[in-house]
C-alpha cells in the first residue's frame, strides 16, 4: 500500500545516552546498509549487529547498533531497521540526515503507526491506545492503555457488533424471502427484547467510561468554603509548595488558584476558589461567580469549615449546596479532633494525612474496582451515537414500524461501533488523529 521507505528520529532529540533512528518501509534495508560498514543484508530478522554508520566518502560517523526486523512481524508490518546511535542532537541528526540522502522520506508524525493500522496490525482503538500510553500521566491512564494497546476494546465491542449483526441478518432474511415458510417471521416482538439488551450492555459500559475519564485525566477537585477558613493553607499543604497568598485578610484570594497532585495513583486536578460569601467587592464577586461556576463542575468537592469556631450561616448555605455532590466535609483549624460528619485537620501545620486517606479510600473503593477501556472521546462519542441510534429503533418498535424500517437505525449503529476501531471511517478524520502522535511513532 505505501510505496515510500520513512524515517525519524523515535527519541527525544536531546543529550542522553542513546538516540534511535527508525526507517520502515521496502527500502529500510538497504538504505541502511548504504551507510553501515557491515553487511546486513541476508541476515535473520530480530537481531541486532554492531558496526560504524559511515559517511559517502566512507569516513567513520558514529559507533552504533543496527536492529534488523524483517517484515511482517514488525511494528509496521513492513521491513524495519532502527540506529541505535549515541545520543545527542548534532549527531543523531547527521544519521537521519545521512539516511534520507539515501533514499528514504521524512516520515510525518504518527506515520510508522498509520502504517501499522493500514496494513492491519492493530485497529484504530489499539493506534489511539499507543497514543495514550505516550501521554499518560498516572499508573490508571498507563493500565487503561496496555489494556487498549492489548485489544481489550475490540473484544468488549465485538460481540455487541455481533449481535446487531444477527439482528440485521435476521431482517435481511424476511425481506428478500418473505414466501419461504421455514422462516421464521421477525416481529418488533421479536426485536424489542433484544434490543432493550443491547442498550443495558451499552449503559455498563458508558458507565464505566465515566470512571475510565476519571482515572484518565484526574479528578477535577474543588475547595471550597467562606473566607479566611484556610482554603489557600489547604491547597498549599496538598501542593508542598507556597502556591496561594495566606493571610488572616479575608477574601485574599479573588481568583481561581490551579495545582495537580497525586495521591497513591490518584491524580487530583485542584482548584482553590474565592471564599464564598456576600462581597461589595467588585473585583471578590467576580471571583465569587467564579467560585460558583467551578462548584458546579466540580467531580469532587472539599468543602473546608473552620473548626476552631461555630458554623455559621454561611457554611449551613455551602453545606446546602453541595449536599447532592460528591464531597468531603474538612474541618480545619481543628487540631485532629473526632468530627463526626467529616474529618479533622490542620492544614497551616501540614496535619493533613486523614484527609489523604479519606480521599484514596473514596476512590479505591468506587473506582478502581473498575477495569475501564473506553477512555477516549472520539470512542466514547460514537458509542454514545450508537445507544442514540438503538434508542430510535426501539422507539419505532414500539410504535410497530415494520422491521424494514427500523433497520435503517440498527444499521448506523452497527457502523458507529464498527467506526470505533477503523472498519467504517472516514480518511480526513484518521490522517487528523495520526497528525497527534509525536514524530517517529
């Protein structure tokens, strides 16, 4: 399908140790062998050989190692060879430079993988995989794609793709048949239970895509509470670091303050907002609706009271508010004394382990019982199409269309979740995904 040999540096270009220069494709062989003072011509695939990259006029470039892979147990199914030189950016670009005078092409970012695809290696859902394990930022988002990367979306769609195949073939058979009597005549009656459980298969799944989210790219935290309560202490206790303005001021902090920890392998995108009360402030009401804005979109909420003093009617408003939501009720200034409606901290003194352990122990106990796949918006989008589509057919059903029409819709879910892993796709819509990965890859 590709009649181009490519090559690109598959390493950070930067001083280290090592650099490596990939080159896939008919030619990767010889091209290579054009530059490389060792004959590796007829050797045996996955093996490795030791020698000089060498100039035109034979001069001596670089000690290296040459990887030989030999079609079609490669990542790309094509023959391919990989420089293992010293690292560093002069050097290392010499050799590409040196192998593209050869007769290789530059290859564009992503495009040993779009290779991989198109020549049937792995689906689109295992190239998305690869993508995430590059930019995964946790051990979750690093599991979720290995699990990806080994096929496991593939093997969780297929037998619901399978499934709505029957029931189209099934259709199929009564409309170009309809005289033989040894068929069996499909109904709605006959659809509808099928199709009631094939949207419940596709609602367990959704729902673990929302854990699958989470773990993904964190937990957007927010901490909240009326001012002068130790909001910007907490977020600076949880930080490490003096990222927030503390001060016995109330209503010092006016904007929304951002940080990003982990704890255990949870990831919590924090945001600390203005406290929340009435303010004549134009600049602290702005900061005040901000505050708000983010509580509502807040997948966890640390609502901080101060323990030292009486609630007021303030908190019993913030503890109103965010009663539907998922929280945890911190009562700081409080010197670790037992609460029994949340926990007890000192953020200012750095006493903030029981609220580590309550949020780890939230998490570990809801989430990551969960082995998540779909975590990526482009899957989950189609997915979500495909339940909309079914949604439709069962809607006609029971209105008793007949069963000729209804297909229309089992089939644009059927191509939904067949576009998830590349069968059914549109080529502007891949070449734009491959364009994400990193060059080399």
């Amino acid at each position: 399908m590709f009649n181009t040999t490519i090559a690109a540096i598959s390493t950070a270009l930067q001083e280290g140790a090592i650099s490596i220069v990939r080159v896939s494709g008919d030619d990767a062989i010889s091209i290579v062998q054009s530059i490389f003072d060792r004959d590796i011509t007829n050797v045996q695939s996955h093996t490795i050989h030791y020698g000089f990259i060498i100039d035109d006029d034979k001069t001596p470039i670089d000690e290296v190692l040459v990887s030989i892979f030999k079609a079609p147990k490669t990542y790309t199914r094509e023959d391919l060879v990989e420089i293992n030189c010293h690292g560093g950016t002069f050097i290392t670009r010499k050799i590409l430079s040196l192998v593209l005078s050869h007769g290789a092409s530059l290859a564009k970012p992503g495009e040993f993988t779009q290779r991989a695809f198109y020549n049937g290696r792995i689906d689109l859902s295992q190239a998305e995989a690869i993508q995430d394990m590059i930019e995964a930022s946790n051990d979750h988002a690093a599991n979720m794609a290995i699990y990806g990367i080994k096929g496991s979306v593939k093997k969780l769609l297929q037998p619901l793709i399978d499934d709505l195949m029957d029931i189209i073939a099934q259709i199929e058979v009564n409309i170009d048949y309809p005289e033989y009597e040894d068929i069996e005549q499909l109904t709605t009656e006959d659809l509808l239970p099928k199709t009631n459980n094939w949207i419940l298969k596709i609602d367990n799944i959704l729902k673990q895509v929302q854990t699958g989210q989470l773990l993904k790219k964190g937990i957007d935290t927010v901490i909240i509470g009326k001012p002068n309560v130790g909001k910007s202490s907490l977020l600076n206790a949880l930080l490490e670091e003096d990222k927030a303005i503390v001060t016995e001021i109330a209503g010092t902090t006016r904007d929304i303050v951002e940080g990003q920890i982990h704890i255990g392998s949870l990831q919590l995108n924090l945001i600390d907002t203005a406290g929340i009360r009435k303010s004549k402030d134009k600049i602290e009401q702005i900061g005040i609706e901000k505050s708000q804005q983010k509580l509502e979109e807040a997948q966890l909420i640390l609502l901080v009271l101060d323990g030292s003093k009486e609630l007021t009617e303030e908190d019993y408003i913030l503890l109103d508010k965010t009663k539907d939501k998922n929280r945890i009720i911190i009562y700081n200034k409080d010197d670790l004394k037992q609460v029994s409606n949340g926990i007890s901290i000192s953020a200012k003194q750095g006493k903030i382990q029981p609220l580590l352990d309550a949020i780890e122990a939230m998490y570990q106990n809801d989430l990551l019982k969960e082995n998540p796949i779909l975590s990526n918006e482009r899957q989950i989008g189609l997915l979500k199409m495909a339940r909309q589509d079914m949604i439709q057919a069962k809607c006609a059903m029971e209105q008793f269309v007949e069963p000729d029409l209804i297909e229309i819709d089992i089939v644009q879910a059927h191509d939904h979740l067949k576009e998830i892993l590349g069968d059914v796709s549109r080529e502007d819509l891949i070449d734009t995904l491959f364009t994400k990965f990193c060059l080399g890859k």
